[in-house]
C-alpha cells in the first residue's frame, strides 16, 4: 500500500488569508471594547468637570452682581457724603461770617462805649475845674469816677484804700479769651485787633475802676506782665506815682491801652517787681486769670505745663512777696484751670487780702 506525502505548503493562500482576517477582527473587537470602556469613563469626568465648571460659572456671575450692587451702594452712599460734606461745609461758612459779624458788631459798640465814655469824662473833667473855682461847693473824696454798664452799686467787699497801692495786670496771651480756641483765633489777628478783644477790653475796665477807689494824695504804681513786668508810665520803673489828679491815672491807663498781650505767664517776676518798690507797697490788686506757666525763668519745654507745675510756679512767685502785704485777686478765669481760683483764693486769705471772680461784664 502506497503513502502518501505531507507537505507544509498543502494550506492554500485562502485559508491563510482567512485566518489572519479572523484574528485581525478579533484584536478589533477587543480594542473595541476597551476604548468604549474608556471612552465612557473619559466622559463621565468631563461632565463631572463640566458641572463643576458650570457651578463656578453660576457663583462667579452671583458675586459680580453682587459687587455691582455693593458698587452703587457705595456710590450712594459716597455721593450722599459728598452732598452732606458740602452742606457742612456751607454752613460753616456762613456760621463764620456771622461770627465775624457779630464780632465788628461787638466792635462798634465798644468803641461806641468808649467815645461816650470820652465825653463823660470830659464832661466829669469840666465839672471838676468848675468845682476847683468854687471851692465853697467842694471837691469830694475821689480823684476820678468810674461809670460803668447800668445803673450799678459797685459793693465788692474788697479791701479798698492804702497810701502806696499796686496794680498788678496780667498782659499774657491767655488775656485774649476766655477758652483756648478763642484766645488762639485772637494770637493770629494783628495787634490791632488783639487790644480789642472783650476780656482785655473788660481787665483795661477794671484797672480804670480800680483807680476811681484810689484816694487822693496816695500814691499809685501800675504794672504790666507777662514773661517780664514793667510799669505803664515810662520812666516810673521802681518808684511811685503821686495820685494828684485825674491826669496822672489817665496817663497810667493810656500806657495800659498800648499793651498788646502775648507770650506766658510769670507772677515770679510780677511779685519780684512788687518786692522792688521802695518803701513797699501796703495794698496789691492782682488781675489775672490763671496759675503762671513759668517760673524765673521760661521753661525749655514746649509741651503744655501741667497743673502740678504751675502751682509750683504760684508757691515760687508767693516766695517773692513783700511781706506783710495783702494780695486782693480779681480772677477773670480761663477755660481748663479748674485749681485756679482755690489757689488763689487761697492766696487772699493766707495775706488778709480779699477774692473777686466777677461776671463778664462788670464793672
């Protein structure tokens, strides 16, 4: 029985072909399977994404019209601001021009005052001459009168008279108001302006006052101080002014009218001035309107003086009085020096002199 052969090329090029093409199919369909898979994981995390995205799309746009609306608020409210700051604005203006009104108002009646006053005296002064030529009528006690504001009874309770009286005027800035902010708008007016302010005008009224209660034949010395003391009557430093007449008072009170009051307070050298008076004075009338902020000396700090200190200046400056001299205080007190007066009443009564705080618009 005959065999037959085998031979590896017995497969026919179709059978070849087909089995590739079936193995090809089948990696296809694999792969297939596998990038729908992945495909369809890919897009689940792109949509998840795309919410995200969408969700912070929909914030942000709730914040910007947020914003927006915060913006206008803003805008509200920066243009009411606006509105309210101009309103203020105008009415500081005008509350400005009133004041400077009032104050030229204020003016024109003081020197109105003073031009009646003027003729009082001149009237007064007549009267005077006519009483010296009819001797029989009479001269009275007092050198010169006083007429003051009103139908008044000037009864202080002070202790008037003395042989050698000393009138000490306090000419320091603080003299130039009754509250810090006036007296700061007065220090940087000119010097015009500054010996028209009411309370200097009121101490000028007071000295002329004090002046009509001076007998005649005492003798009388009126000073000025500050930051240093000096007489009104050039050439009177140290000495006394014999009370003649009408016109020695009126030369003292004319020296007074040209102070200019600046700079600080030192009683030291007001009562050193006092001490250097030959033969001493028996009477002192003080007019100021609050403790001393130096000493002997202006102090290098330029910081506000704290009240300790300058009760320390007042018990330094009481060291220089002449002894045995009564102090009488007419204190036209300053806003923010609430020890003042206890210390200076204190004063008065340590030297058996007398306390006046007087209202605004006496004598």
């Amino acid at each position: 029985m005959a065999r037959r052969s085998f031979s590896v090329f017995s497969l026919s090029f179709l059978d070849v072909m087909s089995c590739g093409l079936g193995a090809t199919i089948l990696i296809l369909i694999i792969i297939s399977a596998q990038i729908r898979e992945k495909a369809e994981v890919a897009n689940d995390a792109l949509r998840a994404a795309a919410t995200l995205i969408e969700q912070e799309v929909q914030d942000a746009r709730k914040n910007l019209l947020r914003l927006r609306d915060s913006s206008a608020v803003r805008d509200t409210r920066t243009t009411g601001a606006a509105a309210e700051i101009e309103r203020l604005q105008t009415l500081i203006a005008e509350l400005r021009t009133e004041a400077d009104q009032q104050d030229n108002d204020s003016l024109a009646k003081k020197e109105s005052a003073e031009q009646l006053r003027a003729d009082v005296q001149r009237l007064e002064e007549g009267t005077r001459r006519l009483a010296e030529a009819q001797p029989e009528a009479g001269t009275g006690e007092r050198v010169r009168s006083f007429i003051g504001k009103g139908n008044r009874q000037y009864l202080t309770g002070m202790r008037m008279g003395g042989q050698r009286v000393l009138i000490l005027v306090d000419s320091s800035a603080s003299m130039l108001g009754r509250t810090y902010a006036n007296v700061v708008r007065y220090r940087a007016m000119p010097d015009g302006r500054k010996v028209q302010a009411p309370k200097w005008r009121q101490t000028i009224d007071v000295v002329d006052w004090l002046t009509t209660q001076i007998q005649p034949g005492a003798r009388f010395q009126i000073y000025a101080f500050n930051e240093q003391a000096g007489t009104t009557v050039a050439g009177s430093d140290g000495g006394w002014i014999e009370a003649r007449d009408g016109n020695d008072f009126d030369a003292a009170l004319a020296g007074l009218r040209k102070v200019v009051p600046g700079k600080g307070t030192s009683l030291f050298r007001a009562f050193q001035a006092a001490r250097s008076l030959k033969p001493a004075p028996d009477n002192i009338f003080l007019i100021t309107d609050g403790l001393p902020t130096q000493g002997e000396t202006v102090p290098a700090d330029p910081e506000p003086i704290r009240a300790d200190r300058r009760a320390n200046f007042l018990r330094q400056a009481i060291a220089e009085l002449p002894s045995g001299v009564p102090v009488n205080v007419i204190l036209l007190p300053m806003e923010g020096d609430p020890e003042a007066a206890f210390r200076f009443w204190e004063l008065a009564m340590r030297t058996r002199g007398s306390f006046l705080a007087p209202a605004k618009d006496w004598p």
